[in-house]
C-alpha cells in the first residue's frame, strides 16, 4: 500500500486521513479489534513481538489496531513522534509519573490542576518517596524558583478550570531546558487544535480523551504524546500498571476525534459569545475566559491559543442560592461533570467539591459560591445565549 504524507493539510484533514493506510482489513471507516491475543507461526516470531513496544499484533495490554490507528492521528495533531492510548487520562498521567520518577526524586506541579491530578502529587506521590512543590501556574519565575538538583519532571496544565489560569508554556519550557528536567503538559482542556506544546518545547503532552477528542460524553479514554525513547519507557510501565485503553473505547474516540476541528471551531464560537454576552450582564460579578480583554493572562492567550476554546467559569450574583437557582432554571445546560462534549454542561464546583476540598485551598483556587463552571457544547449560540438570559432571570 502506497504511504501518502499528510504535512500539507489542515490539522482537520488529517484527522480525517493520516491513518488511512494503517489497516489494510478495514473499509473507509475503520475496523474495530476486539480480538485480545494473536497468532503466529513460529515462538521466535512471538518473543520478538511480546517485546516491541506498542505492537498491537501480541496481546492488547500491549497495545491493540484500533487504539494504534487513534494514536497515529492524535501524535500528527500534536507533532510528536508517537502517542499511545490509555484506559483514562488519569490512566495517561499516572503511568507516565510513575515511569519518569521514583524514589528521592522530585516533581513540580501547579497548585491548580484537574482534581485527579492534585491528588496524584499529593497523596500517591508522596507515598513512595517522591517530593512534590506546588507553584502558582501564572508566575512562570516560581517553576525555575522550585528547581532542585533532584527535580525530574514538571507537570503543567492550561488553560486549568475552574479558574482558568494560563501556565506559560513557552518560558516553562525554557527553564526546564536549562536545568535538564522534563515536562508533562495536560492538553486536555486546549486540545491540539488550539494549543501545541510540543513545538513550543514541551516534552509530553497528556490527554483525557474522554472529553474534547471524545466528544460525545459516551467514552473514557486517555492518551500520552511523546518522543518515541519516552513513549517506551512508559510503555514498560503500562506492561506493569495495565490502564491501556479497551478497543472499543479507543474506536469511540477515534470516531470523535474525526470532527474534532469542526467542533473545537463551534466550542470556541460558543465559548467566546457567552463570555462577551455575560460580562456585561447585572446579574454577572465575574467572567474568566482567557478570550477576554479583561482576562489577567489575555496576552499569554493570544500568543498560545488558537481559538479560546468551550470552557469558562462566572460568578453570578447571589452567591450560593443565586447559583443553585440559576442552573435550575437552564434548560439546555446539563448540571453534569465532565467537559469536551456536544452538550453543554454546568456545575456549581462548590456544591461539588466544597465537601473535599479544605476552605483555604477552595478560595485560593478562585472558587466562590456562585462560581459556574460551564463547558460549552455545540449548541447553536442563539440558543444558548437565550436561555442563559432567562435562567439569570430567576435569580
Ligand atoms: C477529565 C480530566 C482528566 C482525567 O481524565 P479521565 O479520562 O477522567 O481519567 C485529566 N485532566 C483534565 C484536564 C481533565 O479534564
């Protein structure tokens, strides 16, 4: 079979075609690989795969067709060399953790991330030996402050809700350079349509596919971008820990992934009118969204963001009643977790994480009372805009 380059296209194309040639046994849509062990001819054929990394023609912890075909598109999106697909994002961001770091080693991270991954840096990480300093994402000087001679890895994330702070991953990257340390960057929330940290200088990119390469909210799926000397040693850590993905998950989200541009385009139009629509609202004390002027990291965002993308955060009026009644009142909105999908969601993260999370730590990560956080879907904006205007009416 021919093998055609894609480097010409549009990141939508691509996501359409660069693993067209990859299985030979499929029609125009893929095939789905459930098949969880292989045949070979010989034993010598077998040990040779049963140690090759990523070989999807063995056993499926070791990877499988499905999830390789999915890989092939979401590496070429992120430009990195290879990728591999896990049971979660968690599944990702854990395994790739406990591959690069161990004992007596050091790691830095935000004090905001997604909640799985504070938890990773402060209860599991500790737990074997691993020192953990927790920096303010916005003030790139307190990476290079936080440096050590053990230091390992940093692991950021951006934009990181429900604040929706920016880390600069661009002078992250160069401080990490300097002092030889590696860097993980959560792309979850960005996607690679809006965001690419590797050609800015970042050494991995971690994804929950669950969310925007998903997209449907019917998947759990994660996925670690990298360099391929990495990617292997990652991959002996998942021989150990087994968070590969299910092929039929990874097909899901090989099907999402195919409209990822044309939905992040939708997300970032939707995102972007609700943020300008609700700032000049009586009913708003607040907007984050890193699309507007008044957003304290709204250069950072022009210069690392391509599109501002579908999630963003307001603090309505009337504190804890005003926002309970507020979502109410929404009809098109589900009060639902989660982020990346078609639907648009809301929660009230203090409703959700008040119980978990200790005040101090609730109001320094911006997380008030009336605090929305809302993950816009790919309703039409009139729509969305319309009923975001009657719900403010019943506060
Ligand atoms: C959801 C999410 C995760 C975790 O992904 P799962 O697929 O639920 O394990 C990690 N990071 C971010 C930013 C997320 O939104």
């Amino acid at each position: 079979m021919k093998n055609r380059s894609y480097s010409q296209f549009g990141p939508g194309t691509r996501a359409l075609h660069v693993d067209r040639e990859m299985d030979p046994g499929s029609g125009v849509a893929p095939a789905i690989q459930q098949s969880v062990t292989h045949f070979a001819e010989s034993g010598e054929e077998f040990s040779l795969k049963a140690s090759e990394p990523l070989n999807d023609q063995f056993y499926a912890r070791h990877g499988n067709p499905t999830a390789s075909r999915l890989a092939k598109i979401l590496a070429d999106l992120e430009g990195a060399e290879a990728a591999m697909i896990m049971a979660s994002g968690m599944g990702a961001i854990a395994t790739t953790v406990l591959a690069l770091v161990g004992q007596r080693d050091h790691v830095i991270g935000q004090t905001s991330h997604y909640i799985g991954t504070t938890n990773l840096l402060t209860q599991v990480l500790p737990k074997f030996g691993v020192e953990v300093t927790q920096v303010d994402q916005t003030d790139a000087e307190a990476f290079r402050r936080a440096i050590r001679p053990e230091t390992k890895l940093i692991i950021v994330e951006t934009p990181v809700n429900p604040t929706m702070r920016l880390t600069d991953l661009t002078a992250v990257a160069e401080i990490a350079r300097q002092a030889g340390v590696l860097t993980l960057c959560d792309n979850t929330v960005a996607t690679p349509l809006i965001t690419r940290p590797i050609d800015i200088g970042i050494d991995l990119v971690a994804h929950s596919a669950t969310k925007y390469i998903g997209g449907h909210h019917d998947l759990l799926a994660g996925a670690i971008c990298g360099p391929k000397a990495l990617l292997d040693r990652i991959w002996d850590m998942t021989m150990n820990l087994g968070a590969i993905s299910a092929p039929f998950n990874a097909w899901l989200a090989l099907r999402g992934i195919r409209t990822l541009g044309l939905r992040m385009g939708q997300h970032s139009r939707n995102g972007m009118a609700i943020a300008e629509y609700l700032s000049s609202h009586p009913k708003i004390a607040r907007v984050n969204y890193p699309g507007l002027r008044c957003h304290p990291q709204h250069d950072l965002a022009q210069r690392q963001m391509n599109g501002f993308g579908g999630l963003l955060s307001y603090e309505v009026v009337g504190g804890y009643e005003g926002g309970r009644r507020f979502i109410q009142a929404l009809q098109l909105p589900f009060n639902a977790g989660s982020l990346g999908g078609v639907d648009s969601l809301v929660i009230q993260p203090a409703a959700m994480w008040g119980g978990r999370l200790p005040d101090e730590v609730v109001q320094s990560q911006g997380v008030g009372p009336g605090l929305i956080r809302m993950a816009a879907g790919i309703e039409e904006t009139a729509d969305l805009l319309a009923d975001l205007a009657q719900a403010l009416d019943h506060i």
